[in-house]
C-alpha cells in the first residue's frame, strides 16, 4: 500500500474517531445535558478535537503540552478532546496517565489556567454504581482540556452549578448500565451522509 496508504488509513481512522467522539458529545453529553456549557461550544465552533495515535505515555505527554501551547496561541480554541485511538484502554493504567498529566499541569505552571476533565469507556467512580458512571464514559479514552476562565465565567451565569453533578447522577441512575451501554455503542454507528 505504501506510505500513502497508510496515511490514507490513518486519516480515515482518525475521521471515524471524530464522528464517534461528535456523536457522543451530541447524543449523551448534550442529549442529556450532562454539561449544560457544551451545547454553546459546539455550536459555535470552538471545540478542537485532537487524536491521539502515541502508544508512549511520554509521547502522549508532549501531545498534551502541544494542544496547551496550541490554547495558549489560539484564543478562538474553547476547549480541546485530546482523544487516544491506540493507548490507555484499561483504565487503571488510564488514571495513572491523568495523574501524570495533571501534576505536568501543575510543573508547567497551567494550574488555575487550564483544567483536565476524564473521561473513559469504562470510567468507574469509587463506590459508585456503574450506571451512575456514565456521566464519564465516553467511546475513546479521552482528556478535556477546560479554559479555568471559561469555567468560572459559565458557572456564574447558571442558576445553581452545584447541583449539577447530583443532577447528573440522578439522570444516569434512571437508566439501567445495560441501557446506557446501548446509548454509547450507538455512537460507533457512522451515518453515511
């Protein structure tokens, strides 16, 4: 196949991976409103998705620093998914790469600048029932990068963001794990348009 080829494959791929991610976004996140500050962000075009191929936690670290910089010079960038095709499947090795990720946050002197919200196909809160774990799964292994000024901005124009994640929990515990398994495998069905 060649070079060509491949890239072709990759391109394609990473296509999917972006219409799968979308159509998560659309469907659970804001079909559910499990974040009411999404809706705005996509529609005005501000989201950034970024994927990943690494399969080195090094590597997948200098992606995270790229799209930091990329945020930094790009102030018309809301928010970014830096979405991973080939890596951090099982979740515990997951949550070891968010710690990283977040104390390189930290390092490079991005605290209170820019957040990193999780999400993950098998995303597990301690203590909870898997339904109510929902509110965090997500087709790909994935980290959000959040602008701390944006949060802070959107949370003072909603009427009561502290209830937002009880809310949340509420909604998914009305569907059972099975259901909600059946709402993200409908993701992966791409619609030829």
């Amino acid at each position: 196949m060649g070079n060509f080829g491949s890239w072709l494959l990759i391109m394609k791929a990473s296509q999917d991976i972006q219409k799968i991610t979308q159509q998560w976004l659309e469907r659970v996140v804001i079909g559910y409103n499990f974040c009411p500050f999404a809706k705005a962000v996509l529609l005005q075009k501000r989201l950034r998705y970024r994927i990943s191929t690494q399969r080195d936690l090094e590597a997948i670290l200098m992606e995270l620093v790229a799209e930091l910089d990329h945020l930094e010079q790009d102030p018309q960038t809301e928010t970014t998914l830096l979405i991973f095709a080939e890596e951090l499947a099982d979740f515990e090795d997951y949550l070891d790469s968010l710690a990283m990720a977040e104390a390189l946050l930290v390092d490079l002197g991005y605290e209170g600048i820019y957040q990193l919200a999780s999400f993950h196909p098998d995303y597990q809160f301690e203590g909870e029932a898997i339904n109510t774990s929902y509110t965090n799964r997500s087709p790909y292994p994935m980290w959000h990068l959040l602008r701390e000024a944006s949060i802070e901005q959107a949370i003072a124009h909603h009427p009561n963001p502290a209830a937002i994640p009880t809310r949340n929990a509420a909604l998914a515990a009305q569907q059972s794990a099975t259901t909600w398994a059946s709402i993200l495998r409908r993701c992966y069905e791409l619609e030829d348009h």
